[in-house]
C-alpha cells in the first residue's frame, strides 16, 4: 500500500510504494541482455496472460477470444506493482505541518505487441494506432472517476530510461491531484494567452514551421521538432498543427496520422542514437477541464544519453550539451 | 562556448555547451574501475596542477607555495570545460517568440583534497572545514560581479549521479538569472510565512527534532533527517537549527559544526547505501538578497539509487519505495 507525502516547501506530492521495491526486473544493460532467456520470465509476451496483471482492456486478434488468453494486439492490464490504486475513498489529512493522502488513483500497464522481439517504432503504423486508441479508450473510462484530476501517459524504454520490463509497453497513471508541471504549464500559457490573445504552443508551430531548422517530421494533422530549449539532447516534440487542448479528443483520423508521425520520428531518433533509452509523455489538460484556447496537448520524447545531477536537481536549469539545430541535422541524416 | 536559451512553456532556462561534450571522463560503473590507471591521467591529482584548470584559490599545506604547485589542502581551479563563463556584457535577445542569452557566469572546481583515494566522508573535519571555507570565500568574490544573481554549490559523486571525474570535488555555478527552482522556494516559503509568521523551515526543524523518527545526526548548530516527502530514497537535508537565510554569513565556529555533520552524516549514508553515487545541493538566497525571516539556507542530499522516468518527468511528482522513517532506522543502524 502507497501514500503520498507533499513536500511544504516545493509543493511538489510524492508517492511513497515500499511494494514497488519488490516488482521483477528484466532490463538490463544492453550488452548483458540475453532475450532467449529473458523471455522466459516475461510475463507480457503471448500466452503467459495468466502470469500478467489482470486484463482492463484487449484489441483481439481472434473472433470470440476470451480475456486472459493468447490472441490480441494489445493488452491493458492492471499494474501487479501500482504506485497507485483504486480505492473507493480518497482520504486527506495532515501530520504536523505536512500533508497527506492515502493512495487513491489507478496505475495501468498498456502491452503494445504481443511479440517480445518488436519494439514500439518497429510496429506497423495499423499496429501503432491500436495503441494510441487503447489510451483514448482507457482515458475515457477512468476520468469518470470523480477523484481523478489527471491521467498521465507515457513510456519508458531501456534501463537508463527507468524501464523494469524489456517487453514494448507504456503505462497510464491517474491521480488524484493535478501535478505541478501541468499546473505550471497551464498558468504560463494561460498567462502568455493574456498577453497575447494567442496560444503559446499555437506560436511555437508557426515559428518551427516557418523557421524550419529543427523539424523532424509533418504530415497533415501533426508536426515535430527538436524543442529549442529542451532540456536533453535529442528532445522531440510532436504537436497538432492545429489548436486542440485535449489528447483523449483526437479523431480516429488524426490518430492515425499521430500514429505515423510518432513512428517515423521515433526511428529516426532510435537509429541516430544507437537504440538509446528514452522517456516519452504525453502532455494534456487535466481530465476536468475542456478545450481551452490557450492549452494545446503534445508529446515530449527525451532521449537519455546525458546525466541529470546536482546542478539540475539544485537550480531546475539544465545543461544540454548539443543544439537543438545540430541534433535535427543528425536525425534528419537518418533515412 | 555556450549560450542559454528559455523553455517559454516552463520558463526554464537551459544552458547549451557544444563544448561540454569533449570534456575528460574518468568515472566508471564501480565494477570497471581502475584507480591505478586512472590516476595516470587525474588532472586534480597533487603534482599534476600545471594539467588541471588555472588556480583561483588554494588552501596551502607549504609556507611560501607558489600557485598550481603541490603543497595544498583544497584548490579551487577554473572549470576547463565552463558551462557558463566570465564575460564582460550580459547579451539578451528574442529569437522569434524564444528568449536568448549569452553564457556570462562562472563555472569553478573546487578539488577537496590532494588525494585520489579519499573521498569527502573519509577526510577529516578539519580538511572538510576548509572546504567548506572555501565555498564561503568564493561566494563573497563572485556575488560583487553586478550581472551574477545566484551561486549554486555541489557537488555529484559517481557515475550514476553525473561526475565525469572521480578525484573528489565540489562544483560552484554562477548565473545571470535566479534559478526556477530556487524562485519557487522562496515564493513558497514567502507565503508560509505571510500566513503563519513563521519560516517553514524553522517549523519543519521544529517538528522533525520532536518527533525524532527521521533524525540522522544533531549537533549544537545542525540537525541533518531523512526529509518527509523526499524524491528520493535516503534524500536527507541539513539545516542550522537557528535561523539563517545566507548559507555565506555561517561563522567560522559554525563552520567547523558543519563540517561534523556532514562527516558524520555522509558516512552513514555511504556505509548504509555501499558507497552509493549521490549528489549534494546547497540552497540559498540569491547574492542580492539578504537576512530575510523567511528562507533558511540548507543542504539537500539526494543518494541516486532509484531513476528517474516518465511520470516524474511529465508530471514532476515522484515515486519513492522507501519511507523517510524506514530508511532514517536503517542509516542509523550503520555506528
């Protein structure tokens, strides 16, 4: 069982799981990976349903298939290790001058191919979009929950990236509070809206598009680019082209072409760095708010090849040691 | 060289230093080491400072030393590879809707000891006394540069927690803005205070030296404890029990107390973690403020045995497996 803690001085919550301490490990270093063995363990590879968590929610393969049983495209499950869980009440409460909630909240587990061998931009873009409708479907389903304030999407690949599993999945977390970095996010850009009377990543797509010296990769519906002032090297964000603030409201049509935009850039970054480890999140309004003109979704791609250290964890700046334009140099050498 | 470029988004600022890329690494996984070898080519070593950065400051062992000669306790040297570096104008511009920065500050080394084989914990309290002295006397020179607004002291131990170097050492940046990080502690405890008349900090060394169950080591001055709602497992502050504001107003007597407990504190972190990397944060007011009733200068430590992944990234909340009281027994079962 978790709780969450805040800190008074940041504000910042963090969830304490002793439980998560005890999760299987598969990832290791590259040069010690041995998948024939590996996959013996991995529950998340076809036909070792029991072994995983339960199953929320399956994209079937085969007519009339049966949960918990081999034949899907993709899988949800519920995470056997959740940092948070469902619980019927959310309790508050104080300890001294700090601040205190029970668990409350939902960890899911998204099982992207049933195959061990195939990782994210390896799938067909077909296969891709079943993923990205997996979220649409479960972020509905969950922010019915009246405790829910945010559900946040992402992924982690490889051991530097923070991954426990080899398996190609990415995960869901709904909490029962907004978190800091988007509740910062949009009083900036609320506040830039004030100002300006204009969206502020609406403006960061014209500048991109016009400029054009970090794009990675347009199609109709969406664009990415090397961020200018990202904070690690390689940093990639895809955006709509045009305004939306919420994710979960992406039409079947735009998920398939985010489904091919998010594939091509990804193996451009995967082949320019040697298959390095990445984080990937998807950045969206929390589940009570609604098409906000100043508020624009997107996806943050942070490659891990550098070291967060003291100078980051002590100021919030960062060092970033290749310039954006350099970096969509490499990457758009890579085809 | 380097220049600073603005998230609009988040409103950080992140440095970018092409030139950071081709600095020296010595720093291994603990498996890979070789000390013997790698003191071969150790620019901190004693006998090698015509090889490290130009010496700012030392500590001298030798009546009648001539600088970048051996004979010392602590150096302080001229970052050879700065992120940010001296320069006479601050240059800021717009880039299209970004904001740009040339790379003006300060970026200095402070080598602890002439040794390769001893790190901080193992020095004695008169050794890391001067350390400590030294930051002091660092600080007072660089805050009477107009264009600086912050001084950041740490120090990263380890691969794991970004040193590229193993000889041990601290690192001192200077910027030309006050850091996000430190904008948001003072904004928050601001706000404590206006509410409550009292520093949050006070208030947390308050109730933390009351309760006792997360206590790790306490002398006439300082109190270090496992922090409640810490990142990290093992994060452990240091704070003066007094209220104070400057971390460069410390006397010399309350020096040499810090010196004790973060001796006596980083060893037992080190034994109970087996030598684990960490990296090491000093918090305080920006160089133009001063004595204010509501901020409190400290220490942050933060052990990096967990990584950092996707949800912390998207949403800046944290997931922590160990509770503060739990690891708090555990540092304080290693005498």
């Amino acid at each position: 069982m978790s709780e969450l803690r805040k800190d008074p001085v940041s504000r910042r919550w963090v969830i304490f799981s002793p439980d998560r301490a005890h999760r299987p490990v598969d990832v290791k270093p590259k040069a010690e990976e041995n998948m024939q063995e590996d996959i013996k363990n991995c529950p998340f590879c076809e036909g070792k349903e029991k072994t995983s968590g339960a199953e929320i929610l399956a994209y079937d393969k085969v007519l009339g298939r049966k949960p918990n049983t081999p034949g899907w495209w993709v899988r949800v499950l519920e995470n056997k290790y959740p940092a948070l869980e469902s619980r019927e009440t959310l309790e508050k409460t104080a300890e001294g001058i700090y601040d205190w909630m029970n668990d409350l909240g939902r960890h899911e587990i998204i099982v992207e191919t049933p195959n061990h061998f195939i990782q994210l931009p390896e799938l067909t873009e077909e296969e891709i979009e079943k993923v990205l409708l997996s979220f649409k479907e479960r972020y509905y389903n969950i922010k019915n929950n009246p405790h829910i304030e945010y559900i946040l999407i992402f992924k982690n690949y490889g051991k530097e990236a923070g991954a426990s599993l080899q398996h190609s999945h990415s995960q869901l977390i709904a909490t029962p509070v907004v978190p800091n970095r988007i509740k910062e996010e949009i009083k900036n850009s609320h506040e830039y809206y004030t100002f300006r009377d204009r969206c502020i990543f609406c403006d960061i797509v014209t500048q991109e598009l016009s400029s054009k010296k970090r794009i990675i990769e347009e199609n109709q519906d969406f664009v990415s680019f090397v961020f200018y002032a990202g904070r690690f090297p390689y940093e990639t964000w895809i955006l709509p082209k045009e305004h939306a603030s919420n994710f979960e409201d992406t039409s079947i049509e735009k998920i398939r072409s985010l489904s091919e935009i998010l594939k091509k850039t990804l193996s451009k970054i995967q082949k320019a760095l040697n298959d390095t480890p990445y984080n990937l999140v998807f950045h969206t309004l929390p589940v009570k708010m609604k098409d906000k003109e100043y508020y624009h979704w997107h996806i943050e791609i942070m490659p891990k090849t550098t070291r967060v250290a003291g100078f980051e964890w002590g100021s919030g700046f960062y060092i970033n040691p290749i310039l954006p334009e350099d970096a969509a140099k490499i990457l758009n050498s890579m085809e």
